[in-house]
C-alpha cells in the first residue's frame, strides 16, 4: 500500500492552486487605457472577433400638451469589431439593423397607416453601414456599484439635416437635425477584473429622442419620437438571434451578419441612407 506524507499532498495541493487558479487582475478603472479596455471588453472583444449585440424595446410619439402615444415595436442589432490602433486607441468598425413592428401583433412592418397624416407609409429599416468611432485618451465613466458596474453616457446631437426642408418638405422635420442618444452597459466588476476574459457579459440600455422619420413624410408637425430598448452582448453571435429577425435580415440584407472589414467614412443613419436609397434614387 501506497503511502503519502503530508508534506507532499500539502506540495501537489499547492502546486494545483498554482497552475490551476484562474488569475485576477484588479482593473484600475480610472486608468485612460485600462477603463478602454474595459471597454472594448464590454462592447465588443480584445481578439478581433465579432461581436453582436441585440435591443428590442418601443417607439412612441410624443406631441404638444398630449400623452405620448405607442406607434411601434423595435428590434435591432449591431455587429461589431474592435481593432486596437497605434496609438493605444481602439476603433470599432460596425454596421447596425433594426425594424419596426406592429405593437400588437409583433410583425415586421413595411407598411404603415399613418394616424397623423392619412397617409400610407413604406416602411424604411434602419440600415447603417457603416457606424465606426474611436475610442481612447480619456478614462471612460464608469460607475462601480459594489459587485457591478455601470458604464452610461450621453450622446448630444445637433448637426445640419442630410435632408433639408427646401428640397424636401415632407421628408425633412428641418433645417437641423437635433436629437440625443442616451447609453447604460451593466457588467459584473469580478469579470471586467478576470483579464482572461476577452469579452465579458453585458447588458444594455438605449433611449433615443430625435424627430419624425423622413420615412413617416410628417414634415414640421411639432413633436418627437421617443426610442426604448434594451438588450445584451449574445453569446452565440448572428445565429442566435431570434429566429424570425434573423432569418429577415438574411433574407434582405444578408452583409449584415458581419463585421465590416474595412474603416470607411461616413457613418451612416436613417437620414443618409432614406436620401441615397430613395429620395435620390426616385430621381435617377
């Protein structure tokens, strides 16, 4: 019979914890370029790989001295990937989709019975592609909140209208555009400290104000669009999107399923893409 001493059970024992403990590295936070990381960790990964994140939530209109009224359902993704730069900065290179549906049936709307015009309305998806930035050379805001934490911005707009009044009256809300997008990422602070993990497990918010779609032809009207959602980072990537979502977007714009491969410019949003793909092309 085999005998163990307990000097050398006490060594294996020691040696297992060694090699086998997962290691930990506490992130400083308040660092410019562990706090991007942390980043990049959260909204996309470290390794160049894909990364989709999925939103459904609502839209609803909101107009002068009246409650705001649900128009739409809302379901959206965004597949991305991150590139570390030269300088220590990370730029993402992603292209967005999203689709309005009806609020009670859950269907994919392509046409809508406008309420405030009469008018029938062709349906415009959000199609983005591309939608890059650069991130870095600043600590980005995280809030930690005992075991997680808390990444949320704010994100301003007020810019030239892509589709001025002048040219198209009913397309364009204005001369300006002016909106706002507002952003919370909720992550576990003991997976942003394990630095093994390239990517790490998020959930998301996003709200967004900004003025009638040039689609919903509502002209000046006076009032806004109100957009709710909420989401996570999905594991499986593209295939495990909802079944029916993702078998649309394959079917009507199957680029979609991957991260651009090239840094180009400009980024493009609804406005853009409704002038080039419709407005302009009806002229052609």
């Amino acid at each position: 019979m085999r005998r163990f001493s307990l000097a050398a059970v006490l060594s294996s024992a020691l040696l297992f914890s060694v090699f086998c403990m997962p290691v930990q590295a506490k992130v400083d936070l308040t660092d410019s370029a562990q706090s991007t990381e942390a980043y990049v960790r959260m909204r996309g990964n470290t390794a160049g790989e894909d990364a989709v994140t999925y939103w459904s939530g609502s839209v609803l209109a909101v107009m002068p001295d009246t409650k705001p009224v649900l128009l739409f359902g809302f379901e959206g993704m965004n597949v991305a990937r991150f590139v570390k730069l030269p300088d220590g900065k990370w730029r993402m290179l992603s292209r967005e989709y999203a689709v309005y549906k009806d609020p009670k049936t859950g269907e994919i709307l392509k046409q809508w019975q406008n309420p405030y015009t009469g008018e029938m309305n062709t349906v415009f998806d959000v199609q983005n592609d591309p939608v890059n930035n650069t991130t870095g050379g600043f600590p980005m805001p995280f809030r930690p909140m005992g075991k997680d934490v808390i990444l949320a911005f704010d994100v301003p707009l007020g810019y030239p209208n892509p589709i001025q009044p002048d040219k198209y009256p009913k397309e364009s809300t204005g001369a300006m555009y002016v909106g706002s997008e507002h952003f919370g990422f909720f992550a576990k602070l003991k997976d942003l400290d394990n630095t093994r993990l390239k990517s790490v497990p998020i959930t998301f918010s996003w709200a967004r104000q900004s003025p009638w779609m040039p689609w919903m032809r509502m002209g000046d009207t006076p009032g806004l669009l109100m957009f709710n959602a909420w989401g996570k980072k999905l594991d499986g990537g593209f295939d495990a999107l909802p079944k029916k979502f993702r078998e649309y977007i394959l079917e009507t714009a199957p680029k979609y399923r991957d991260a651009p491969r090239e840094d180009v410019q400009p980024n493009a949003t609804t406005w853009t893409e409704y002038k080039k793909q419709v407005l302009e092309a009806s002229k052609e």
